[in-house]
C-alpha cells in the first residue's frame, strides 16, 4: 500500500513479490495523476548486461538505458513501495515519472 496512490505492478507469471527485481509499474496519485515506473535492482542490471555481453544485443551489452527507470536497494515489492511513498512524499515523483494518457492503461 502506497499512501496517497493506487499502485499497479505488472508482475511476469514467474515473479514473486519478495523477490522481483525487474518490474513494471502504474501509479495512480490521489488527484487522478496516473505515472509510470520500472523498477530493478543493480543487480539485475548487471544481469542483464552480461547477457547482452554474450547475446550480442544493445552493442553487445555497452549500456543500458530505461526510462522512468527506479533503481532500488534489493529485490522485492516491499522495496519499491518504499521507493513510491518516499517519492510520493518528497514531491520528486512530479519530476522522475513520466505522465501516462488515459489510453496507456
């Protein structure tokens, strides 16, 4: 539970709330401000690295770029709550998540 927002995580089949480290996400603020969020871990973005490394994708793994991208301590929803009410209190989500249209949910 986000304090002043409905959040919707857009979990794959095989994520588990303790432990995703890689996660989509909706937030819709209190006065109808809808949001959008992906959430990793830098370990997953390591991971994902490496794999490009071997598979040859995104120049062979020489970056990695996500917008509206929330990078957070460890794994787990708990963690990206946290992230959400923290950016909800300080006003900085205003600035680091982009707007969604009515038509993107």
């Amino acid at each position: 539970m986000v304090e002043g927002a409905r959040v919707h995580f857009m979990a794959g089949q095989d994520d588990e709330p303790e432990t995703a480290d890689n996660i989509d996400a909706h937030l819709c603020l209190a006065d109808g401000t809808r949001r959008y969020a992906t959430f990793m871990t830098t370990g997953e973005i390591a991971r994902l690295l490496q794999r490009w490394a071997g598979t040859g994708e995104v120049g062979g793994g020489r970056y990695f770029w996500c917008s509206d991208l929330v990078i957070i301590p460890r794994p787990g929803v708990e963690a990206m709550v946290a992230a959400l009410g923290e950016m909800i209190r300080s006003g900085d989500v205003d600035v680091m998540l982009s707007k969604l249209e009515d038509s993107a949910i």
